[in-house]
C-alpha cells in the first residue's frame, strides 16, 4: 500500500470479514481509477459503495 511498508494482501487479513468484500471492491476501484491504494482513498471509495449499495436496498 502506499506510503507503508505492508502490502495490500497482508493489510486486508486484519478487516473485519463483514467488511472484506467492499474493501476489497474499493481496492480494485483504487487500481481501477489508478488512484494510490492507501487507507485515505480505500475508505472514500468504500463508504461511497456503501451508501450506494444501501441506496439501492
């Protein structure tokens, strides 16, 4: 991840597992975007999916 010494795999082993998949999916965006992967841009995208998801619901 950017601006730390842990990678993305290592980093998403500690997310709570009702949070692993739409940060995983905020990850991807992240790349997606070509956005930096780091905890500030992660967070954004997934409370963003978030709010769409429940949005939607």
């Amino acid at each position: 991840m950017a601006g730390t010494d842990v990678s993305v795999e290592i980093w998403l082993r500690s997310v709570a597992p009702k949070d692993k998949q739409i940060v995983t999916e905020a990850v991807y965006e992240c790349l997606r975007r070509n956005w930096p992967v780091n905890l500030m841009e992660i967070g954004y995208l997934a409370r963003e999916m978030r709010k769409k998801a429940l949005a939607g619901a």
